[in-house]
C-alpha cells in the first residue's frame, strides 16, 4: 500500500496539471499548406551552469482541425554541441495526452540551434525547473515584448539574395554543363544525398531529415538546373520539403556553401565571390501600377508539362518574348509537373502581385530558353 501511495504521489507532482504559468518566447514561425509551426522556448525557466543550459521547449502544429504541442525540457551542452531531451509532454488541443519521462539519447543540436541560441539570451544561475510550464493553450498569447531572436526580420522570398531566398542563381565561366553535373554530383553524394535523376539540363537530388524531437523529418529534394550561356552555364538551384502529401519551398541559404563549392571545382571562381545573381525587384510608389502579367494557362500535354493557353499583348509576359502554345517546364525552380493547372495559376497571379521575380524555362519548337519576368 505504502508503495502505490508512493507512486500516485510521484505521477501527481509530475503531473501536467501542476503546470506553472509560462513565459513562452517565439522563436521562428513556419506554414506549409493550411499547417502553421510554431517554436517556443519558456524565457523563465532557462539556467546555465557552466557548459550546460537547461530549458524547457514547446513545438506547437496548428492544423485545420485543433492544434498538438510538444513541451518538453532541453539538455544542451554548450562544449560539445550536442543535446538531449529530459522529458516530454504531449498536449491535444490543450489537454494532456502522453508523456515520456526517460531522457533520450545525445544528439548533435543543429536541431534546436535557434531555439539554444534565444534561450542563452534569457538564461540566469540557478535551480532547475522542474515542473511542467503550462502549453500555449492554456496561457495567454507567447510574449512579443522579449528581445527578438537573432534571425527575425528576415523575409521569406520568392527569390533574390536575402537569407530566405527560395532560388539561387550562378553563372559558371568556361563551363560545359556534362561538367557542371559531374561537380554536383560529386558535391551532393559526399553529402549523402541521393540521386534521382540527371537529364540534359538538370540534376535531382534528395536527402530524408533526421526526426526533430519526435516528429519525423521532411524529404528535401534538391533541383539543379542548368541552361548554356555562349560558353558559360546558368545555374540554378531550389529545393523543395514533402512531408507526406505536403510540400512547401525551402530557404536555398544551407546550400549556399555547396553551390560556391560546385562552382570553384569548375571554373575557380573564389568562393568569398560567389553570390546570388537572382533579383528581386522591390515594390515601390512607381511600379505599384504596373503592366499585368498576361499568362493565361491550358492543358497539361501528354508528359505532364503545362501549356500556355493565350499571352495578353502588351503584357509583362509578352515583353519577356513569352507566346501561345509554349510549353511551360519548370516555374521558380519547380516542375509544372508538381502543379495542377489552377494551381500553378494561383501561383503566379500570387507571386506577380507581391512584386516578386518569376523565373521560367520554357520550351517553344524543342529549343529551352529561360526568361525573368518582373516588373
């Protein structure tokens, strides 16, 4: 009897429902197709003593039909770049559900590298928390008084050079595109990334993510393609995340530093040299009334491709050289194939109306050609 009393007592002072008040912090914000995520970490309850910092951690997923949180307590060690979880709550639309109370193994933490680095801006000596901070739920809105965590302002782009930039755009000097594919290819396997497809003016690679604390890790597929320059080639790179029927683009910033290496096996060029060559015009009083964008789109032909259906004259896209019947292969770095035809409509008026650059390749007679539409 003595040791049931014992154990009640234990599972009611870990229980959720002594949760205390909580300071949640946002730490990033993310959406793909109708889900929101959200990263939190609880400014009150981060202690650092010497290398490690303790805190406690909410990964919030809204979806259409109720929201999930994931509130859990953090182990990082600063020395050795490596973290671990002590313990795990999950809530269902803000009642408890599960919970696991036996720390996991170390891990490196580039998982949780922005969520380390606003927790050491609030951390302070001291006890450490041991209770279980109340979910987003059941607290009022997370605070937007605290500092802001480093990387905040950036903002998420269709294209262009800033840190959330989707397309990255490179010429590479003197090149043949056979040895523009051998480089990226050689590039991307030691990254243990697969390959998927290699065509005349194109490579397609792809890397399964690691589970971030439970949840399991996106698919990243990797889109290199390539158009002839006189002697030089055009590279151009996105990627793209699935997570099983969603897929949403990525930020190209991680791969940055491999597409600088591609090019320097190439032609030389010094890394430090190499940027983003894709501009993004920015919306200013004098172009808010700009010329329409013109396109509007057919049928998909018979290999998935979408076809222009009428090009308005006088339109932005009949100024780029654009025209009726031309085969529209891939749209900011994406297959039409991966759009259905009023998607892929949506896109552009979406993407025209925020001011953004769109770069399409397209087909006309059998000859590719790529053009920049912006206003």
């Amino acid at each position: 009897m003595k040791k049931i009393f014992t154990s009640l007592l234990l599972l009611l002072l870990l229980s959720p429902s002594t949760a205390l008040a909580a300071n949640w912090v946002l730490v990033k914000e993310t959406s793909s197709l109708g889900w929101k995520m959200y990263s939190y970490i609880d400014a009150d309850t981060v202690i650092k003593k010497d290398s490690i910092l303790t805190f406690w951690y909410n990964f919030k997923v809204v979806k259409p039909l109720g929201a999930s949180e994931k509130v859990q307590r953090i182990e990082a060690d600063l020395s050795s770049h490596q973290y671990r979880i002590l313990e795990a709550h999950l809530y269902v639309n803000g009642k408890h559900d599960s919970q696991s109370l036996t720390p996991s193994k170390h891990a490196k933490d580039n998982a949780v590298r922005n969520e380390i680095d606003t927790a050491l801006q609030y951390a302070r000596e001291g006890a450490e928390e041991g209770v279980v901070p109340a979910p987003i739920a059941n607290t009022q809105e997370a605070s937007s008084s605290q500092p802001p965590p480093k990387n905040e302002g950036a903002v998420a782009t269709a294209s262009g050079g800033g840190a959330a930039a989707t397309l990255f755009t490179t010429t590479i000097m003197g090149a043949t595109i056979q040895e523009v594919q051998d480089a990226i290819i050689e590039v991307m396997t030691r990254e243990k990334f697969t390959l998927e497809e290699v065509g005349d003016n194109k490579v397609v690679v792809g890397k399964q993510g690691a589970s971030v604390l439970f949840i399991p890790g996106a698919y990243s597929r990797v889109r290199f393609n390539m158009l002839t320059r006189d002697t030089n080639v055009k590279l151009m790179v996105n990627q793209v995340d699935s997570l099983g029927p969603e897929s949403q683009q990525r930020p190209v910033a991680p791969l940055v530093p491999l597409i600088r290496e591609i090019r320097n096996r190439v032609d030389g060029t010094p890394k430090e040299q190499i940027t983003n060559e894709t501009v993004t015009p920015v919306a200013t009083a004098a172009n808010q009334a700009g010329k329409s964008l013109g396109i509007r789109l057919g049928k998909k032909n018979t290999d998935g491709y979408i076809v222009i259906e009428k090009v308005e004259p006088g339109s932005k896209a009949a100024q780029t050289g654009l025209a009726a019947l031309d085969l529209l292969l891939e749209v900011n770095g994406r297959s039409t194939k991966d759009f259905d035809v009023s998607a892929l409509q949506a896109y552009l008026e979406e993407k025209w109306s925020q001011k953004a650059s769109i770069v399409v390749v397209f087909s006309r007679e059998g000859k590719t050609d790529l053009v920049t539409i912006k206003d």
